[in-house]
C-alpha cells in the first residue's frame, strides 16, 4: 500500500480510480476550479514537485496562502474560499493551460509526481539505485564498425 502522502487521505478521489482515470487520460476535463481544488488539495503538491513554472506558481500561491510555504504538508482541510483571488485565477489559468496536448491533471497528478517520474539521479541519491558512470562522448577510434557509427 502507498503512504498516505502519495494519494492522499482516504477519502482522496485518487484511491477511486473510476472516478481519475478519464481526467488522467485526458478524456474528462477540470474545468471546474472547486473540483480541480478537491483533487488538488490532498495530496498538496509541494513548490519543487514539478519543473514547469506555471504550477510551481500556482503551488507557492497557494501554500503562502495557508502558511505552509516551509512546510511539507499534505493533507489540507482548507476549502477553496481560503485561497487567495491570485491563487483562484492562478489555478484558473493552469485549468485553462494545455501543454504538449496534456492538461493540468494529466501533468500534475500524484501518480506522475509520486511513481511514474524517477529520475536516475532522484534513485542514486536515494540508494534505490547503484550510481553507474556514462560516457556521452562516443569515441570513433572505438568502434568496431565505423560506418554503424556514423548513421
């Protein structure tokens, strides 16, 4: 079973996979910033959970709004009328942003944060995963069939 930090609480609509899987597969839409808080809210992504800077904004709104910008809570209780009107147009915005044909939801889930994006690096630091050195720079001195090399 994940941490409860992965999904969220129990009641989370991401343990009811029904209920996510059209929005994770892009055929059901959030439009609706309530909804979209309510998915968002548990678990409460933190600032460096993703390299896009529009949610990374959106997140940093949000937990200066509730005074967890230093904390990595997860579980908010807090509705929707708590955030800011910066932190409702930013999230507005991020419902309304497509990028590379994926919407919010499809881009910040907590099963891409949480389990489909490792990074090698996120693995080694972690010991899950023996560090390994890698040369980028091929050498063509070294290759056993040059024209291979070339194409």
């Amino acid at each position: 079973m994940l941490n409860p930090f992965v999904l969220g609480h129990d009641l989370a609509k991401w343990h009811r996979p029904k209920e996510v899987l059209p929005i994770l597969a892009g055929e059901q839409l959030v439009r609706e910033p309530c909804f979209a808080w309510e998915l968002l809210r548990s678990p409460l992504p933190v600032v460096d959970s993703t390299n896009e800077q529009h949610s990374r904004k959106l997140f940093r709104s949000i937990r200066e709004d509730l005074e967890l910008i230093n904390d990595r809570k997860w579980d908010i209780k807090n509705p929707f009328t708590d955030l800011s009107e910066d932190s409702r147009d930013y999230l507005e915005d991020e419902l309304d942003r497509d990028i590379a044909g994926a919407s919010f939801f499809q881009r910040e889930n907590p099963f891409i944060r949480h389990i489909v994006l490792r990074k090698r690096v996120t693995l080694e630091d972690a010991n899950l995963l023996p560090r390994i050195g890698v040369d980028v720079h091929l050498d063509r001195d070294l290759a056993k069939e040059e024209h291979k090399f070339n194409s």
